[in-house]
C-alpha cells in the first residue's frame, strides 16, 4: 500500500472544502441583503428658498429678514428595492459617512417607492401642521389671524418640524429683542414636534450632523434622546444643543448668543 494514499486523499478533501467556501462566499457577496445604505443628504435654510420659493410664507402678518440660517438636514438611503450587496454593507460598517440600517427601520410602511413617498408626503403635511401649531402658541398669534405656509421640494418625513417651528418663530419675532434667533450663525438641526412644542426623536442623526458641517452649520440642535448617538460622531467644530422641546431650543439659542451656559451633548 502507497504510504502516500491518505495525505493525497486529505489534500482533496481540502482542495473541496476550500472550493465551497470560496463558492459559498461568492453567493454571499453577490446576494441582496435585506439593509439600507444611507448617508448624509441635503440641508436647507427654512428662512430661506427652495426651488425659487419660500419655504414659509406669511400672510396677515409682518415678518423680519433673519440674516443666520436654519437648516433642516436629511439623510438620503438605498431604495427599498435596492440590491444591497455584502461589499457594500461592509464598506458602510467602516465609513463615518455611511450607515448600515435593517430596510424594515428606514421603509417600516409600503413596499414600494410609490407607496413610500405617499407615506412620507402624509407624515411631513402633518408635521407641517403640528409645527405651525406650536409656533404660532408660544407666540400666543391667534391662528385666525395669520395664514402660513410650509413648502420643501422631495423631502418627506417628519423631521422638519423643529426647524419649521423655529423658523417662524424667528421671521415673526426673532429672539424677541430686534436679533435673530440664531445670533447671525448657521444653525442646523432636526426633532419631529408635537403640538404642544415636544421635540421627538427622528433616527439618522450622525450621519444629519454631517450634513449640517458639510454646509457650514456651527450648531446643531439635537433630540435630546439622540444626545449620544450625535455626540458618538460629531465633525469636528460642530457644538451639539440638545433639546426636549421647543422652549429648550429657543433657550438654549438665547444662552448661545448671550454667552450664557449652553447645554451640550
């Protein structure tokens, strides 16, 4: 018997194993995942314009012309019937500028692209309205007496609120003192609202507070039960604000331009 039998017997046997594993991880690579891939999206000034027309308009009051911005941020994802492949979910896992999220999280309504905008496009008209609400009685503006409008081109959702919020709060008031609310800076931020003024958390932080340096923001206010996961991936020279709700935002905005003690994440 050749003493040489067995090794050469083991060698194919390895020569085998090593070939499944090789085919196994090329199906793997090549399979969709069920994961999103998102990054930081666009930013926009609310006190500004957005496709040539304002984001808010006033009608039966007058209104001031802010010279700092405030900047809504968003976060753009693979579409729910994106291919997202294993070389992708590992290059988002080792980026800063990337997240790797279950599909379910970022799409939890619809199946489709159409069902989804539809779904958002419902979630920021009611974020809309709950963000007017909330301006217009911390201003104790009786609604009867003022129209406003809210308009943001392709961005659904309802993210937006805060920054709405304030955002009429600074073109009719400013910080109540003849000064704007942000103090002449870039103040960027996102937090759903509620009626009542409570400031919700909205998911994708980190990658918004990116967003929000790429476009020159200094500050950045942030649901305060996000504190942690913004200050886990803060650009460097980006100060965190958290907030609770509408009133901390407007304070903590007040301290920042008095040299105040300013909340921080």
């Amino acid at each position: 018997m050749s003493p040489s039998l067995p090794a050469s017997r083991n060698r194919v046997v390895l020569i085998a194993c090593a070939a499944a594993v090789t085919l196994l991880l090329a199906v793997a690579a090549l399979a969709p995942l069920p994961f999103s891939v998102a990054h930081p999206g666009a930013t926009v000034d609310v006190l500004g314009e957005d496709g040539g027309e304002p984001v808010i308009s006033v009608e039966g009051a007058g209104t001031r012309t802010p010279e700092g911005e405030l900047r809504m941020t968003t976060i753009m994802a693979t579409g729910p019937d994106a291919a997202v492949r294993l070389p992708e979910v590992v290059r988002g896992y080792l980026s800063d500028q990337r997240a790797v999220l279950p599909r379910s999280s970022v799409y939890p309504v619809g199946d489709t692209s159409e069902e989804i905008r539809e779904h958002n496009s419902a979630q920021m008209t009611a974020s809309q309205g709950a963000a007017v609400d909330a301006a217009l009685a911390l201003l104790e503006i009786d609604p009867a007496t003022v129209e406003i409008g809210l308009r943001l081109e392709d961005v659904g959702g309802p993210s937006a609120g805060l920054l709405f919020s304030l955002g009429i709060i600074d073109l009719l008031r400013g910080d109540g003192e003849g000064g704007d609310l942000t103090g002449g800076l870039v103040v960027a931020g996102t937090g759903t609202i509620a009626p009542d003024g409570t400031v919700g958390s909205v998911g994708g932080v980190p990658l918004k507070t990116h967003a929000a340096r790429r476009d020159g923001a200094d500050v950045f206010l942030v649901p305060a039960a996000e504190c942690a996961d913004a200050a886990g991936n803060r650009p460097e020279g980006l100060r965190l604000i958290p907030v609770a709700t509408l009133d901390d935002a407007l304070s903590g905005l007040r301290a920042l331009n008095d040299g105040g003690t300013v909340p921080s994440c």
